[in-house]
C-alpha cells in the first residue's frame, strides 16, 4: 500500500530543492539496484566532513566514487557588507567543486549505475528522493547493489523508514560505523587495489605454500588444496604483472585465491619492511577475559592459557568452525590464522567479533594499515630475507616451521582499538 509524507525542507538543503513529498517510495525504489545506508544525526551537527574523509580515504585507495557532499562557507563581496552562506559542492569522485547547477542526483545516480561505481554519496537524504525509482539510462548496465550512503537528522527518521522500508541500514555517525558498514567483504579488493604493476620474477609452488616473488618482497600463503590444477598454469601467470595475480584473490577457487594472497603479500611484505619483532600473539598476553584462537599456532597454548581453540577439525577439548558464531560475540579478543583469508572465512569472523580486538597472524598475513579500518587490530606476518632458499624449501613442501632460516616474523598494530580494555597499544 503506498504511503504519502508531506513536509518542507530547508530551502538549500540539497541541489534543486525538491520538496519532501514522498508517493510510493517503497513501491518505486528499485532497492534491488542499492543498498542503503544513513547516518542519523542531531540537527547542526556537521556530518559532511566525515563523508568526506571516508570518501577520500576510498578513493586514494583505488575505489570508483560517485556523488558529492556540501560545504557551507561565508561568501563576502566589496568591503565585507551583505556577508552570507554559501554552499558548494564537492564532487566525490574527483575531490573538485562542481557548480550547483552539476550536482544533479539523477545523473549522478544513472553514471554511477552505468559505471558500475563501488559507492554513491548523496550528503542530504532529501537529495535522494529526485532518482527514487529512476532506472539506469544504459540498459545493458551491470547492476548489483550499489551502496548508497547519505544523511538525515533523527527527527526525520521516519521519513527514511519510508524510503527504504526494512532495507536500509542506520549508521551512527562515526567513522567506525561506516566502516563497518562498507564492510569486510571488501577486504580483497582493497588490499589488491594497493598493489604496484610490477613484473612478478618467480613463482614458487609445493604442496603446502605458495610463494610469489616481487621486485621488493616475496610473498606467501597457504594452500588449501593440492595445487595440481594450478601448476600447469603457472608459466603463463609468471608473465603477468603482480597487480593481475593480486585480483586473482577475489576467485572462488580456494587455489587461485592462495596465489592471489601471495601476490599481495609480495607486494606488503618488502624485504625493508622494518615493523616490530617478536611473537605478535604476546601482545594479547595482557588481555583479561576469553580469546578465541581461530586456527593452530604453534606455543600458542603456553602465550595464551586463556584462549580458547577453533579449528575445522577439532581434537578434544576444540571447538568445531561452526562454534564461531556463538564464541566470537562475546570474545574479549580474537586471534586468527592468516588461513583465514583464503578460505574466506575473515568477513564473518570480523562481522561476528565488532569492536573486539582481532589479531591475524602467519606467514600469510599482509603487514598493511590497510586491514587495520576492518578491525584488524594486530597483523603478524612475515618478511623473507633469503627468496632463493625459501623458494627451494617452498617447493620441496615445506611447512611454515622451516621458514623461520629464510626470513623474520614482524607485526604493526593499530593505534585506534585497544588490546587489553583499557589501554591502545604503543606505537
């Protein structure tokens, strides 16, 4: 049944002042095309700068924007009499102001559609309303749920009920919650956004790891299968650049994944990477309450006599994978095997643990500040410092054991989520 809300808006709330008059939103909203979220705020209080620095911080990542965010500034002419606001917006897909007259929602809306963007920032809610039920001007366009990020102050909320019935998602308005938001799945796309057109120099495969190797690291991740499949096509990935192998961590095959991880790493893990020594597992020594430890770790046991051990076939005393979802919620910390990452179980452990300090650890964890947005808290990984002998030992199915005589384990940590409840961990 459709719904009709009337109210006025601010006069210069959005770009061409379209009133608040909302008939069938819910019937006509094509919400199989986005997927929407909106940060509720009190009134007067400034939630465009936040946009915009996790705008910014995306696009310098190497994702595709679309959309704007307002800025209201004091505009002077002469001597300084007749001073007003002025609003300009920031287009967010450049960083630039674009004329008032530009910042149409409904070609903004039908481009971003079109070029398949990766988020679309309408600043006002209001502004949303002008392409309610818009369809895309290209129809061969690839359309699968393009988020939708935008504002409203919490005493119009109802006004988004009825825009996006039960399939919108209510943000507060800190930068956490948007991350959380933009969620975890997006992991892979990011860390392989990051990495460099190099040429790869070698691939080195056994039955258990898999190394790639850079102009300034060497890489690593576990396999999770025989890579028989994979090895008569080794020779041709050789020749691709670092950055096409890195894609190849989004594949649904475990195996391409693996190789796709070693890329990044090759990439994270330069051979200068200088980081901090010792065993990143201790840093949770100081942690009061339950740790899960998703994954074996060898010792971990005697550095962690609180943890609390899942693993995908468990002995006496472990806990099955599937016990995740009961564990996690009500962990004080988390910690991971890098493993985690290809077999693409990360998104639900960090989905299951919010706000809770989770560390990744192992010889495949990419030593980025890029997974520290994600709640990874700690990034134990490691740092080859002789290739030519790991790859030797890679290939005759060596274990992560032996790996310690061809390199050094390392680890950063984040400063913005504490480890041990009342402390951050030092720089």
């Amino acid at each position: 049944m459709s719904k009709t809300i009337s109210a006025t808006a601010p006069s210069a709330s959005f770009p061409g002042n379209v009133p608040w008059d909302i008939v069938g939103i819910a019937d006509r909203l094509p919400l199989s095309q986005i997927r929407p979220g909106v940060i509720v705020h009190h009134t007067g209080e400034k939630v465009d700068d936040l946009l915009e620095s996790f705008a910014r911080t995306l696009r310098n990542r190497g994702f595709a924007l679309a959309g704007y965010v307002q800025r209201n500034t004091r505009g002077c002419q002469g001597d300084g009499y007749g001073c007003g606001r002025e609003t300009e917006y920031i287009d967010l897909g450049t960083g630039s102001v674009i004329p008032a007259d530009q910042a149409d929602t409904v070609s903004i809306f039908n481009n971003a559609v079109a070029k398949n963007a990766d988020l679309m920032i309408v600043s006002r809610f209001a502004g949303c309303l002008s392409f309610a039920g818009a369809k895309p001007r290209h129809p061969d366009a690839t359309v699968n749920a393009l988020p939708l990020l935008t504002t409203i102050a919490g005493q119009c909320i109802h006004k988004w009920f009825t825009y996006s019935g039960q399939n919108g998602d209510m943000l507060a308005p800190d930068m956490d919650s948007l991350w959380s938001w933009w969620g975890p799945e997006k992991i892979y796309r990011d860390l392989a956004l990051g990495v460099a057109k190099h040429d790869v120099h070698r691939i080195a495969c056994g039955s258990r790891w898999i190394m790639v190797e850079g102009p300034f690291g060497a890489g690593l991740a576990q396999l999770p299968r025989s890579p028989r499949e994979l090895l008569p096509k080794l020779p041709r990935l050789a020749g691709k650049s670092l950055r096409d192998l890195a894609k190849l961590a989004q594949s649904w095959d475990p195996v391409e994944t693996a190789l796709g991880i070693a890329a990044i790493n090759a990439h994270y893990n330069r051979y200068d990477f200088a980081g901090r020594s010792g065993n990143a597992a201790d840093v949770f020594r100081a942690v009061k309450g339950r740790i899960v430890v998703v994954g074996a770790f060898p010792g971990i046991g005697e550095i962690l006599p609180n943890g609390i051990l899942v693993e995908a076939n468990p002995r006496p005393g472990e806990y099955p994978t599937a016990a995740m979802d009961i564990l996690l919620p009500d962990c004080a910390a988390a910690v991971i095997n890098a493993t985690t990452l290809v077999n693409r179980s990360l998104p639900r452990i960090l989905r299951t643990a919010p706000k809770r300090p989770v560390g990744m650890i192992g010889p495949g964890t990419p030593l980025t500040p890029r997974l520290h947005d994600y709640g990874l808290a700690v990034l134990g990984g490691f740092i080859a410092t002789d290739a030519n002998g790991l790859a030797k030992a890679i290939r005759a199915g060596a274990g992560s054991r032996d790996f310690g005589q061809f390199g050094k384990y390392r680890h950063m940590l984040s400063t913005r989520m504490p480890i041990d409840g009342n402390r951050r961990p030092p720089l």
